[in-house]
C-alpha cells in the first residue's frame, strides 16, 4: 500500500503504490501484475514437475503415459543443439507440403502457385488460418450440435495498426524491419519489396475486416447456408463469391478424418458475411505474386521459429521494438508453456497431486454459491427488468455449471492415457512432435462434426492462471492455478471475498453482458428479453461505456482514450462482479458468526475496507508503454487501473466502508449501475 494517498482521492495507488514501486516489469516480459506473478510461480512448479523422474509421493506407481509424454516433449524442446542440427530442411519441407516454393517468390508467382490449396492445406496441418478462420464448434442456436463455422481473420499484424498508419507508423516500422530481416537471415539476400507487399496486402485485409464495434452489436448477424449454397454463393454477386473453390477447401481440409460430408445436408455458420463477401472480392483482384508473397510470409513466419535460433532471435528483437522486452524469455520457459499448451491435463495431474490443496475447492464452491446467491438476491431487486424477463434472468443464473478446481477423470491414469493415445512425442525431433500433436489435434475438432458436443467439458486445464465463462455451455470454470493467494487462501475471508469472490462474480456477472445476455440457460443464441427491459438495459449500459470512453492512462498521452465500447463487456462484469462478491461476504459474515477478523499490522482497516483492499490488490500492475498502448488499443479489459477506479466509484459501498465524501473523486454522485 500506500499509505500517504487519500484513499478517496485514488484509490488504486493507494492499494498499490506500494507493490507498484517495488516490481518494476521483469526485462523478460512487458507486463507484470498479481496475475502474472501467480503465473511464474506456477511456470516454476512446471519446471520442477517436469524435469524431475517419477512422481516422488507415490514411487510405487507407474506414471500414466501422457506424463511421460509430457516429460519426453520438454527434454525434446529444451534441447536446442537437436533443433541446430536439422537446419532448414523441416521448414522447407513444410513450405513444399502446402503447395509453396522453398524460397519466398522474387519477381513473379511460381506457375504451380494455388492460394486456395495452400491455405487449405495450412489450415489441415498446421492449423493455421489464412484469410478465413474455420473451425468445427457448437451451432449457437442449438448448442447440442457441432457445425461448421467459418469467420473472418486478422492478416498476422494488428488490423488497428495497419489502419491507422499515421498514428502506428512506428509499429509498421518495426514490422517491415521484422519481415526484411527474417527473409535476409534465410535467404540471403534482399528481395525488393517483398515486406512493402506483405505489409500492403495486410492493410487491404485490415479494410475489408468488420470491425470489432460492428461485429459485438446486437445487429450483426450470422447466416447459416448449406454447403451447396457456400459453394454457389449465397446472395449478392456469385461469380466473385465462386473465387472461392469452398467444395475443394473443404475436401482439403477433412482430408484424412472420418467425416465425409454431405453437400445437401451438412450446413455452416457464416459468423461475417460481408467480410467473406470482399475478401472474395479481394482474393479476385489481388495479382499473384503480392497474393503469394503473403502466403509465403504467413507460414514461414509461423514455422521458421520453430527451426534455428537466429529466426527465434529477430522475433525476440521485434518484440523488443514492438513491446519493451529487454532479455529474451529462457528456453524452459518457452517449452514449459509449449507443454502445457500439448498436455495440460497430464501436468495436471501432477500439479494437483503435489501442489493442489482439495480443501480449497469445497470452500470455493461455497464461495460461488454465497455468490450466486447474492446475484439472485440483486435480480429480484432490479427496478428496470419485468417480471417475465426476470424469471428467465434466474433460471439461467440457477442453470450456470460451475467447474472448480480440476476436472476429476484425470487423476484416472487409464481414462488419461486413452486421453493421449494419438498424442506422438518423436523424442529428439521437436518439429515431427509438434506436426504430430497439432494433427492430432486439429482431426480431434474435424471428427467432432460427427458428435455431440460434450457439454461437462472443461474449457482450461487446472495449470491455468484465470478463469472463465462459456456462453454455448453456461459454465464458469476456476481452474486450480489461479486459487491461490494473492487470489485464493489468503487466510481472511474478507480479502478472498474481494479477490477470488470478485473474480468469481465477474464470471457470473458475465452470462449476463451484452454478450452473454443473448444466450438463454442452455447455451442458445436467443432473444428472451422483452423490448421494455432491453431499452432500460441499453441505456445503463450506455452509462457504463460513456464512464470508461473518458479515462485515459497518462503516460500514453490525451490521443489513447480507454475503448468503452469494446471493453464494456468486461467492464459491466467487473461491476456487477464486485457488486455480488460484497453482498456474498455479507452473506458469509451472517452465516458463520463469525469474529471479524482484521490484520495485526493495520488494526484500523475494517473488514468492509479489507475486502476492497482484496478487491484493488488483485489489479497492482505495471507494463511496458508498448503493451499499455496495445491494450488500449486492441483490448476488451481495460487497463488494471482503470479496472480498480472505474469499479469502485460505481460501488456505493465502497463509498461508505472508506466514509469518502459525495463529489470526492473515489465518490461521484452519478453511478453507473446495472447489475
């Protein structure tokens, strides 16, 4: 803390100055906050998991094979000198597999060049999306079938710098200079603009993307068309829509999976028409060699980092221009995540055997329902919702899932090991083990087509620091990395009510935004609000958004506002999550009878004024100008300060436990509350 601050007159440097004086960001990242604290600690715990033998509680058994699959691709990735002896023949062999030359095109496209082959075949093996993102999902209408989905995706650069090259031409910069030198370092030589058509074809794509104010309102909407209606067209302008082959993309793609389609029946969710519409338009009116210099770029610049060092090099060198990175990553850090991205349930298993504390998930599930209950009690309590629309309001709130801690079928070693069995670790050769497991992977979504989506799924693994609401399957999840103190365990109620509980109402808080509030209790796209209720919702939302659009973050300069727009999602649920969380504790504090309990060194700070003191302290943080700037940017959080200060001067409570005068800066007469 920092105790020489008015708590009323900022309250966020008053909970943090403290913490925010004495960790400055580590040169090895841009941000450094209690999140990214907890998630080092864990990365740690990884390591040390990882790189010991056989499970030391129990040396009796035999670790289930995924574990040791886990193990094999850490000593595999860690190993450098393995990946220096392969050279570049990996890398192209990868270029040649997806119909592309092994040197990027100088003057004109290779004759045999087909972009629609080449991004098919990106998509099936690398799982890399090119101009379309395509996925197998839950159709939201009906959330008990997967569906085809297709949508658009940015071009590889931030689409809001590409379209503002004024403002970012910094930034632009730096990537011309990333792609000139990664092009140089393979090949050479210098190809003459290669980068300025790279950079080019990115910004066209940038201007035919819906943006991202469009495509959250209530009016953006998706069609659903029959694979023979994708192919010929659905609407406006067919012969450019025919520029692309959608019936041989899609043969390409579900190439070597058990799903055979059926053009008459089989369907998919086209989540941004217009966009597909111009980017047909553009593909057509692209000439050759701009078009495959950019599909060149698009793979090599996702493979070649995983081959030499020096390639690994230069992306750390953009990311030092870009974000403020000062020292690269360590390689085990790199290849920790890399493990856990492949086999995050195997080293949950480990993680929740020794680090994992079982009594901390019955009290968090107490903690959720203490919340949930006051959710309920706030609803019945609501001036501007209808009878109708509020009984539908509860029976979603009653019908959220709520996952926590880790799932149990995994301490199954036979039920983790089926898990696995298609998971190949080739130890020694990172690149064949990192094409195994992401074919894997990607034919485990294609065959899902066939079946029905697993509505008890968890949506992270327990090594995860955060938490989660899933809007198709009405679920929180608060997986086992993130209960921990400074979030979880902190030994007073008080403070967890502020720290996990706020976190834990957020979640909540969010099946009920302006995005989770248009899916009813089973996960289905519907309109279940009356007329009457949505207008008196838009307009406390309008309240919200115009409240955040006005805060700016200092360092950056006047020309950085705060997104209100984009961010009001997250900020409705910090709102409404603090909001619950609060009248929880009170809950909690009636229940138990028990004594307040206060701390030995502030014997002045009340309970009520510990649980906001949880509640700020969960958001202490620093970062680079250059990852402040992409946030404000490109986020849907506001910034860790703007999260704190925002909240707080909504929260009438707050006002009163800190007794801050009406017209004092934490305590403006108008508030901003909807939940």
């Amino acid at each position: 803390m920092d105790r020489s601050v008015d708590p009323c007159t900022d309250f966020y440097q008053y909970a943090c100055g403290g913490w925010i004086r004495s960790n400055p960001v580590p040169d090895w990242t841009a941000t450094w906050d209690r999140l990214a604290f907890l998630r080092e600690s864990l990365m740690q715990e990884m390591r040390q998991l990882l790189e010991s033998g056989e499970d030391s509680k129990n040396k009796t058994s035999v670790e289930p094979g995924g574990v040791r699959k886990a193990r094999a691709m850490y000593r595999t990735c860690v190993d450098t000198n393995k990946l220096e002896a392969a050279g570049l023949a990996p890398l192209e062999k990868t270029l040649k597999v997806v119909g592309l030359p092994a040197v990027p095109p100088t003057v004109a496209s290779s004759a045999d060049f087909d972009w629609l082959f080449t991004i098919a075949r990106t998509r099936r093996l690398l799982g890399t999306n090119i101009f379309y993102g395509f996925n197998v999902a839950e159709d939201v209408r009906n959330s008990s079938k997967n569906k085809i989905v297709i949508e658009q995706v940015p071009p590889g650069f931030s689409e809001r710098y590409l379209l503002q090259p004024q403002k970012f031409s910094s930034e632009i910069q730096h990537y011309r200079k990333y792609i000139e030198s990664m092009i140089k370092a393979y090949t050479n030589q210098t190809i003459e603009d290669f980068a300025n058509d790279v950079i080019k074809f990115s910004s066209q794509i940038a201007k035919v993307m819906t943006p991202a104010e469009i495509r959250r309102s209530p009016g953006h909407l998706f069609h659903e068309v029959t694979l023979i209606e994708l192919a010929n067209g659905p609407g406006l302008d067919n012969d450019t829509w025919r520029t692309v082959n959608w019936t041989r993309y899609m043969n390409i793609v579900f190439n070597d999976t058990n799903v055979v389609l059926n053009q008459r029946n089989d369907t998919a969710i086209l989540l941004d028409l217009p966009y597909l519409q111009r980017i047909a338009w553009l593909l057509k009116n692209t000439n050759h060699i701009m078009l495959e210099r950019y599909l060149w770029w698009s793979v090599f610049s996702t493979v070649a980092p995983l081959t030499l060092a020096k390639f690994r090099l230069l992306g750390f060198e953009f990311s030092q221009q870009l974000l403020g990175l000062k020292t690269k990553t360590p390689r085990w850090k790199g290849c920790a995540n890399n493990v856990n991205s492949n086999f995050g349930l195997a080293l949950s298993y480990l993680y929740v055997r020794s680090h994992f504390d079982k009594v901390y998930r019955e009290k968090a599930l107490e903690m959720l329902e203490d919340i949930r209950h006051a959710f309920e009690e706030a609803v019945h309590n609501l001036d501007w919702m209808d009878a109708v629309t509020r009984e539908k309001t509860l029976t979603k709130l009653h019908a959220i899932r709520a996952f926590v801690g880790y799932p149990g079928w995994i301490m199954n070693a036979t039920r983790l090991d089926i898990h696995y069995r298609q998971a190949h670790v080739i130890e020694g050769n990172l690149f064949k083990t990192h094409l195994n497991l992401t074919n894997a992977s990607i034919k485990r979504n294609l065959q899902n087509m066939r079946k029905k989506p697993d509505r008890n799924r968890w949506v992270a693994t327990a090594t995860t620091v955060n938490a989660f609401y899933s809007a198709t399957l009405n679920s929180v999840t608060f997986p086992a990395g993130i209960l921990k103190p400074p979030f979880y365990g902190n030994g007073i109620p008080a403070i967890d009510y502020g720290s996990i509980g706020a976190i834990m109402g957020h979640e909540i808080t969010h099946g009920f935004d302006d995005q989770g509030r248009r899916y009813d209790e089973h996960g289905n796209l519907k309109q279940w609000w009356s007329f009457a209720t949505l207008d008196h919702y838009h307009t406390k939302i309008k309240c919200i958004i115009e409240q955040y659009n006005n805060y700016t973050m200092p360092e950056l300069g006047s020309s950085f506002t705060v997104h209100g727009y984009n961010t009001q999602g997250e900020n409705v649920a910090d709102n409404g999550g603090l909001r619950a969380a609060f009248e929880g504790y009170k809950r909690y504090q009636a229940r138990t009878n028990s004594e307040s309990l206060r701390l030995p060194g502030l014997p002045d700070v009340t309970t009520d004024q510990l649980f906001f003191l949880g509640f700020a302290q969960i958001w202490c943080g620093n970062s680079t100008l250059g990852a402040l700037k992409g946030k404000l940017v490109e986020g849907v959080h506001s910034p860790n300060r703007i999260r704190v200060l925002g909240t707080l001067r909504n929260s009438k409570e707050f006002a009163k436990s800190w007794q801050c005068p009406v017209g004092s800066p934490m305590n403006p007469p108008n508030k901003c509350v909807l939940w």
